[in-house]
C-alpha cells in the first residue's frame, strides 16, 4: 500500500520564489470529494496524472498516484466536481528536504500552502524563513476542499 506522510504550512511572506529551482503550472479537480476517500485528476505542465488518497491519522494517509495519457486527463477534468483548482508550484530545496510551494488562484487568490513529505511521523526538520503556521490536518485546507467549504 502507498502511504504519504506529508506536512502542511501556510507561508509567510514570497521569499520562496527566489529559493525556488522549479516552477509548474497545475490543473486538478475531484472526480469524488468522499470523507473516506478523494479522487483525484491532475495536469501538471504536459503530463496527466489520478490520484486516489484515503482517511489516515495525524500526517499519514495512503495514497495512489499514477501518471495517465494527457489527453485522458484533460478529458477527466471536465466530469470533476466543480471547482476545478489552479496553481502554480514551486519546488524548493531547503537543508536536504524538498517543500512543494502552491500558490493558489481561480477563487483561491492569496493562499499559498508549503507541503514536504517526510519517510516518517518522528522525522524532524528544519524549516525555511518563509514558513507560517503549520496546518497538518486541517481540512480547510485540503486540496479537496478549497472553494468547497
């Protein structure tokens, strides 16, 4: 079973984006927003991907991540539960960890959220200077969620 351990964060202030080595734009919506399980479909740059993610405890949930022909992706998003999601993603490194860095719009102007996956619950690090308050957990700010609530 695929498992994720994944911290969350709102940001503080834009100096991720000089720290960031890459950039991407990202398209999704929810084919199923279900408590127990949501479905995902995703276009990140040129590729497609669906993700299947279920309840967990604290940071750690299973998930299922499979990349899918664009093409079928781009169809998918059209049958999502509205609304469908965009953002753009930077990837910064920071003290060996990779944070995922969204920043949100289309109805979410103004949110960005930091995501970093760990390989386990008692795995400590170090956090950027554009890290606010940690909201691991908190389902308003669930990708599945946003623009739902």
């Amino acid at each position: 079973m695929g498992m994720e351990i994944e911290h969350k964060f709102l940001v503080k202030d834009n100096s991720y984006k000089d720290a960031a080595s890459k950039k991407s734009e990202i398209k999704q919506g929810f084919l199923s927003r279900a408590r127990e399980r949501t479905v995902r479909v995703r276009v990140r740059d040129d590729k497609g991907y669906i993700t299947v993610k279920g309840i967990g405890s604290g940071a750690t949930h299973p998930e299922f991540e499979y990349e899918i022909p664009l093409d079928d992706a781009l169809q998918m998003l059209s049958l999502c539960e509205p609304p469908v999601i965009e953002k753009t993603r930077y990837i910064v490194m920071h003290e060996g960890n990779m944070w995922e860095v969204d920043e949100f719009h289309t109805g979410q102007e103004g949110l960005v959220i930091a995501e970093l996956e760990v390989p386990s619950e008692e795995y400590r690090f170090p956090l950027p200077p554009f890290i606010g308050r940690e909201v691991t957990g908190d389902p308003r700010y669930y990708n599945s969620q946003l623009g739902v609530l």
